[in-house]
C-alpha cells in the first residue's frame, strides 16, 4: 500500500495601483510587491515557505503580466483582486512535486469590449508566466472580468455619503 501526501498553498493579491500589491496568506503577514507599500524597516517580519513565495510569485506574475499587457491593448483596468493555489504530492521514496498551480483573478473593466480584451489577454497568459519556464507546471488561469459603469459608481459613491436631510 502506498501512501500519497497532498499540500495545498494558497494566497491572494491585491492590487495597489500602478505596479505596487500585497500579497497575503492565512500563514504569514502581508507581503508588499512590485514598490514598497511602507518605509524600509518598518513592515511586518513574518517567515514566508517556498512554497507560499512561490504561489504568490506566479500570482503576481500573472498580475503584472496582465497590466503589461492590458496597458498595451489600451484596456483601462478599474479593479484587480486573485487568488491563487497549488499542491504539491509527495509519496515514499519521491521528491515531492506541483502537480497544481491556479490562479483566479477577479477584474473589473468599464465595457463589454474591455472585458472581452481582457478575456483574450488571460487566455494568452499562461505561456508567459515566469514559473512555466522553469517548473515545468503551467498555471491555470481563471478569469472572473466585469464590467462597471464608472460614472455609476463614483455617483453612488458620492450619494451614499452624503448627509441625510
């Protein structure tokens, strides 16, 4: 009888604007990517696994990919947010390995045509995702794109503060 281990990872991105995120885990402390969030020697020391680093790094990979991208396609973006997982299997007398690696954006754009941009954008990723090339695991991506009227929201936005009469 043989014995398989499974381990699954998981973190999430939030997208700061510009190029700056923080990725978190529910085993460490907010981590700032892309510019730092904070002043040098001022964040939280917390230990990050390999395998967390490694997730988190595909996330933002596919982040920073897709702003890239969607920049160049003129694709205005108004939100980004992701998760992202992975396992890795080990049995006696293997190494360990992926076997998994998804990434779930969820992403906001003001038109249908936008939407449809970014959908094609995403469905072009994987193959230029960083990690692919070197693990040899290509990431699943798993788009959820909407579209936002803006002027809706910042009215809405605007409304709700306002004081009551």
């Amino acid at each position: 009888m043989s014995s398989v281990t499974i381990t699954e990872y998981e973190t999430r991105l939030f997208w700061q604007g510009e190029r700056g995120a923080v990725l978190t885990s529910d085993q460490a402390p907010p981590l700032p990517i892309g510019r730092p969030l904070t002043e040098p020697g001022t964040g939280d020391a917390g230990q990050w696994g390999p395998e967390s680093l490694l997730v988190g790094a595909v996330e933002g990979r596919t982040l920073l990919a897709f702003l890239d991208r969607a920049r160049a396609a003129d694709v205005p973006v108004l939100f980004y947010q992701s998760s992202a997982m992975a396992r890795v299997v080990g049995t006696p007398g293997e190494q360990p390995h992926f076997t998994d690696l998804i990434v779930r954006p969820h992403v906001a754009v003001p038109t249908e045509a936008a939407a449809e941009a970014a959908r094609l954008i995403f469905s072009e990723l994987p193959a230029h995702c960083f990690p692919s090339s070197i693990i040899q695991l290509t990431p699943r991506i798993e788009p959820v794109v909407e579209t936002w009227n803006v002027h809706r929201v910042a009215r809405s936005a605007s409304s709700a503060s306002a004081p009551a009469s």
